[in-house]
C-alpha cells in the first residue's frame, strides 16, 4: 500500500530497519504512481527516491514484469 510508504521510511518507526533490509536487498521494484497520488503519499515517495511505476496510465505495467520471466499470479 502505497499510505504506507512514508511510515517505515522514518527513523522513529518500528520498521525502519526492516524497510532499510527491504530497499538495500532490491526487493522494492517501485511505487505506483497512481496510487501514490490518490493516498497523497507522492511527496514521500520522492523523498525517498523511489521509482514510480507509472507505464500504464499511472499504473504499473504488468507486461514489463512479464517480458522480464515474472509469472503473473
């Protein structure tokens, strides 16, 4: 969820340290871009230097997860 996006980031947060795990291991792809803006989190997103997947009007593209050997569940 895209709210909880600036939560984890501050340092204060109980899972500050484990959303530090999450960045450096590579596990967080993206943001929707959509999302972010509907939730009012895209200032968050930005501070954080997060990439905005936003291929689809906004939203991420499936297509490119697929086109990259993902299996769509």
């Amino acid at each position: 969820m895209t709210i909880l996006v600036a939560e984890p980031a501050q340092e204060d947060n109980p899972m500050h340290k484990l959303w530090e795990k999450f960045e450096a291991g590579g596990l967080v792809d993206g943001v929707c871009r959509a999302c972010s803006n509907r939730m009012d989190t895209l200032k968050a997103v930005e501070g954080q230097s997060l990439t905005f997947l936003d291929e689809m009007t906004g939203h991420p593209s499936v297509t490119s997860y697929w086109n990259d050997g993902f299996e769509i569940i």
